[in-house]
C-alpha cells in the first residue's frame, strides 16, 4: 500500500466516522418508522435532546464529506459533480422505475418469508408519509437537502474514494451501497435490504453516467412518493 493510498483510507474513515456514523445513531435512536419495534440503540436518551443531536449529526453528514472533496484538490466533476445534459433526468426516472420495482421484490420476497428479520409490515414500504397534499408539498424542499446530502455522501464522495483506493468499481458500488444502507436503521432491517439494492442501482447508474444527476433524480421521485398521503 503507498503512502497516499494509506492517507486516503485514513481519510475514508474518519469522513465516515465523523459524518455517516452520528446519523445511524440519530435515527437509530429517535426515529421509529411504521412498525411494531422498539428503537434499536440507545433508547434511554431523553427525548429534550433529539433536536439538538439530529441538527449536529445531519451538519456533520453534509459538512465532512464536502469539507473532504473541497481538500482532495480535484476539480467538482472528478466526483461526479458537473453540469449534464437533460438526458442525464430520462435516466434518473429509469433508475427510479427500477428501484421502485426492486423494492417490491424485496418487500415481496419478505413478505413471502414471513419477515424473519424483523417484525416489519408491508406499510412500512412507505416508511414517512404526509397527512394532507399540502403538508406533502410543504416537506419536498426538506427531502430535496436530505437527497442533496445522501448522494453527496454516498455517491460522490464515498463511492468515488473507495473506486480510487481499490481500482475497483464494483467494490466501490457495493461498499458504498453498505454504508448507504447502514445509516438507514430506522427503515428496519427489512428497508435497509432494500435501501441497499437501491444503492446499488444508484451507483450504477453514478459510475455509467459519471455524474450524480441521474441518481439524484431517482432517489428524490422515489423519496417524495414516500410523503403521499394514506
């Protein structure tokens, strides 16, 4: 291993420690999505700090990994951050059709097994949702920054600096795709499967395309369908 291949593992690591990890132990702790489970980790923290920590942790998650790329010297669009043609948006909806199909296969193949992960029901497919059209619009900007941040981290950063570590793309697609899933625990283990094939459909794309506007676009349409009102 060199010297700089030594430093950007280093640095991996403490972008994930410093970034992705407060926000698995933020939505581990406070948010529990629509299933008959208790919260996984910590679940004595008193509920007065659940703001202050979700703000810290979520600034940290958009901070590190741009405080990281604005370091490494490269210019924006060696992670994928450029300017793209439209036809960048009809492979993001794509990208989305296929994620939402995966995802079914995946709740279906739970389904089928009885959810031996967990307790998860079908319902929580739709893991947030909105009680009125209004409040759906209302919240879109909010899931526009949380799909800003997630493909900066995931796609743009992580993916890219795992693909220069290893010289391997599918590593990279599947590693990230990991992390990705990981800082999603309160979907359940059940989401967390499917937020991981989604990962790998969203790196795919990232790596075939170069750029992060077609998974961007997939996860933003499949994330605000989540908000529709039941």
């Amino acid at each position: 291993m060199t010297a700089d291949t030594k430093r950007l593992w280093i640095e991996i690591a403490a972008v994930l420690l410093l970034g992705a990890f407060p926000v698995f132990l933020s939505n581990g702790v406070f948010s529990r999505p629509a299933l008959e489970e208790p919260p996984p980790l910590l679940a004595h923290v008193s509920n007065p700090l659940e703001t202050p920590l979700k703000l810290t942790a979520y600034a940290l998650f958009i901070v590190c990994p741009i405080a990281a790329i604005a370091r490494s010297g490269r210019p924006p669009a060696h992670f994928g951050i450029r300017r793209e043609p439209w036809t960048a948006v009809g492979a993001g909806l794509i990208c989305f059709l296929l994620n939402y199909v995966t995802a079914w296969l995946v709740w279906g193949l739970y389904w089928i097994a009885g959810f031996p992960l967990g307790t998860e029901s079908i319902r929580a497919f739709h893991v947030a949702h909105a009680s009125s059209l209004g409040e759906a619009v209302s919240l879109l900007p909010w899931y526009a920054i949380v799909v800003i941040a997630e493909e900066t981290f995931a796609r743009c950063y992580l993916l890219t600096r795992l693909r220069e570590a290893t010289g391997s793309a599918p590593f990279a697609i599947v590693a990230s795709s990991f992390a990705y899933a990981a800082w999603h625990p309160h979907w359940g283990l059940a989401g967390a499967g499917h937020v991981f094939a989604g990962g790998l459909l969203f790196g795919a794309f990232f790596v075939a395309r170069g750029g992060v506007v077609a998974p961007a676009v997939a996860h933003f349409v499949f994330d605000a369908l989540t908000l529709l009102p039941r």
